[in-house]
C-alpha cells in the first residue's frame, strides 16, 4: 500500500529530527567522558565535575520556557535550526577552554542552544502522527539518545586516544551539527493539529501557562520527570569515573562499558517499548503509564543489586546494571506520549518546555551535583574511617560508588509518581478532548 505523500513527509521529518537528537546527545555527552583527564588537569573536586553538569542543566531548563513558548507560536523549524548551530559551534569552543571556568561558561551556552530543540521537536511530532502511531514516533525520535550515547561513550575514548588530547573530540562532533543545522530550515511544516481527529481552532490562547499547570496529570508527569532526570543525569555524568576508579577501568574501556549500560540498552528499549506502549494503550487508556510504573520498579530492583553488591564481577554489574537502565528506557515512550495526550496541540510546545524546566531545573540539575557533594563527603569519611592523613584514588573510589546509592532511590520515587499520574489520567485526557471539540464549536 503506498504512503500518502503527508505521510512520507512526516517519516522523512521524523528522520531529520532523529539525526539532531542523536547529536544532542553526543555533543553533551562528551564531557562526562572526558571528565577524569580534565579532573587532573585543573586539580577539580567531584563537587566540581558535578557542577559542570549542573550548569548546562539549569540553562537549558531555564532558556527552555520561552523557547518553548516560540515554538507554540513561531516557526519550529527556524528554531530549531538555529539552536543546533549554535550548540555545535559552541561545542567547538569548548576545546579551547583554559580553565574551569571558561570550560563551565562555554557549557552553559551550549545548554541555550540545546534548549531550543526539543519543545519545538515534540511539538512537531504532535502534529505529524495520530494519537495511535505517536508512541512508535516517540520511540524512533528518542532512539537519538542511546545511538548518541553509544556513538559517544563507544569513540569519545579512542579519539582521546588517537589525538593524546580531551578536546579533539569537541571539535569532531561540532562538524555534523552544523551540516544539520542547514537542513532544518528546509522542513515542511504541518499546520497546528494536523494529526488530530478533532479539528484545532487555530486562535491562541489566553493564558497558556495556567492552562497546562491545571492538569493535574501533567504535574505527577513532571514530578516523575524529576526524580527520573536525576537518576539518569548522575549516572551519565558519573558512570565513567565510577568504572575507572571503583573498578579499575581504563578509560576506553569504562567508556564502552558505559555505553553498553545506558546506549545499548535503548536501542531495545525505545524500539520495542514504543511498540508495547501502543499496545498496552489500546487495551487500557492508562496502560502506557501502568508499563512505565512497572517498569521503574524492574530498574530500581537492577540497579540497587548492582551497586549494593559491591566490587563483583564487571561483566555481572555491567549486565544487571543494563537490565535496569532497558526497563528504564520506557519513560520515554510512554510518558511524554502521556503528555501529547492531556494537552491541546495549541499549547504541547509549551507543556514541553514546562515539563523540561522540571526535570532539569531540579532533576537533571541536582543530580550531577548531588552526587558530586555526597562522593566528596563519603571519599573525606573512608578517609578518616582508614585513619588516613591524605586523601588517595581509593577513598576517591568509595566514595563516588557510596554516592550513585541515590540512583535506585530516585528511580523508586519515579515509580510513585508514575502510579498518581495514571491514577488522574484518564478523566484529563477525556477533558482534553472535550474541550477541542468545544472550542471547534
């Protein structure tokens, strides 16, 4: 059966859309890769590796709204257009950096242009697929985070390597970004509600960030963003020197084991959780959030044996650890389908960019830092436990291991609030609908 050619146009989007948050993820992934070499180099604390990621993430979260708010209103694709130019250029930058702080500054304004991407992005996708195939988009958009992770985590370490340097990587991954860059401005956009089965009245609304904090369901989704960005962001961020310190890793090889852990992983994860999302969906209208509630339960169960058992084998941490984060890959794909789902189209960039500010403001933000302060305070505690007058690689070790304990934690919460939102979902989703068929009235 032929596609029609708005279909053929939404696949060829998505593609594009897919290439760009695979690089989004590349780009900000590099640092935590490269994170021992430049702890040396400037003679750094956990706290303060830990800063550099929380910085990027209060910029991005914070830019995030009125870029958001762009996207309801402006053109999506100059927007992201622009926004991956710029992050690419500045990721060049980046390898010129001299000190902490220049490298922190620099971070900070990748972080802007990063944030102009994904509201805008989802937003599109809302208007490019029905409700019945969005899982599946959502699925295929958010494959861009595990291939960039493993593209990152699987070369970042032999370009190290192969350059004897931690920034030549920043200056390779700014190439691709702006070839990008140039192809979205050529996007075809569709109209504002295309995909849905009641027609959108095109006036904007009055109002808009009221309109998306009264739903109820949108606030337990953002509050389990939260916990979730945490536990994911420390473990992107800290996974590395953890491996490299706890168990002894080179850094090629802790980068590739990283990789496995939480790239590899998402490749099966989004692409067959889309699919299960969607099914789960046509049985129960709150399915997609009752998988995704189980789900965290499988990942915190996985990751709290791995950490809590101690110095075992790599291979056993390596795979239970990537069990975990492949049942933790269905937040992605059930809830941000959630959200396209109890919000109006006229307003889901903004509910993006809403729901970002909360999982990054105080999700992806605290926890590199979080991390960072506890893997301090537990190092300086082995210390004195040893009865140690100088702080050692082997207390450093201790402690950044004692510190990712926050990891299931934070994974358990996310299931809590998981199971609230599913609780409410179904009487927001039905007002949603209520009132496009009101407003076309």
């Amino acid at each position: 059966m032929q596609q029609s050619p708005q279909a053929a146009n939404a696949w060829r989007v998505l593609f594009l859309l897919f290439l760009a948050n695979l690089f989004n993820f590349f780009d900000r992934t590099i640092p935590a890769i490269i994170i021992e070499p430049v702890r040396h180099e400037w003679s750094l604390s956990d706290f303060q590796l830990g800063l550099i990621g929380t910085a990027f993430t209060l910029v991005y979260a914070i830019a995030g709204v009125p870029l958001g708010r762009m996207a309801d209103t402006g053109a999506r694709r100059k927007i992201m257009g622009w926004g991956l130019a710029v992050w690419s250029g500045l990721t060049a930058v980046n390898g010129l950096a001299w000190n902490f702080w220049s490298f922190l500054l620099v971070r900070m304004g990748v972080g802007i242009g990063e944030a102009s991407y994904a509201p805008a992005a989802n937003s599109l996708i809302g208007d490019l697929f029905p409700a019945h195939k969005r899982a599946r988009a959502m699925g295929i958009f958010m494959l861009g985070l595990p291939l960039g992770l493993v593209l990152a985590f699987f070369t970042i370490g032999a370009m190290v390597k192969a350059f004897d340097s931690w920034r030549a990587p920043f200056f390779i991954a700014a190439v691709p970004g702006v070839i990008l860059a140039i192809f979205m401005f050529f996007i075809k956009e569709p109209a504002r509600g295309a995909a849905e089965s009641v027609q959108v009245v095109a006036r904007p609304l009055d109002k808009p960030l009221r309109r998306v904090l009264a739903i109820r369901t949108f606030w337990w989704l953002t509050l389990a963003g939260l916990t979730y960005n945490f536990a994911t962001y420390a473990t992107n961020s800290f996974m590395v020197p953890m491996l490299q310190r706890y168990f002894l890793m080179p850094l090629e090889q802790a980068a590739i084991a990283t990789g496995i852990i939480t790239g590899l992983t998402g490749l099966v994860g989004l692409t067959l959780g889309g699919w299960v999302a969607d099914k789960v969906h046509q049985r129960s209208e709150r399915g997609r959030l009752m998988l995704a509630a189980f789900s965290m339960a499988v990942a915190a169960a996985c990751t709290g044996y791995a950490l809590l058992a101690g110095r075992i084998e790599i291979g056993l941490f390596v795979g239970v650890f990537s069990l975990g984060w492949l049942f933790a890959y269905n937040f992605y794909t059930c809830v941000y389908t959630a959200i396209q789902d109890v919000v109006e189209p006229r307003l889901r960039a903004t509910a993006m960019a809403l729901f970002f500010a909360g999982l990054y403001l105080l999700g992806g933000g605290l926890g590199p830092v979080v991390v960072g302060l506890l893997s301090d305070h537990f190092s300086q505690a082995a210390m004195v436990a040893a009865g140690a007058s100088e702080m050692n690689e082997t207390f450093k070790a201790v402690g950044l291991h004692n510190a990712l304990y926050l990891v299931p934690a934070a994974l358990t919460l996310t299931m809590l609030a998981l199971f609230q939102a599913a609780r409410c979902f179904v009487r927001d989703a039905s007002n949603m609908r209520q009132g496009m068929v009101a407003a076309a009235a």
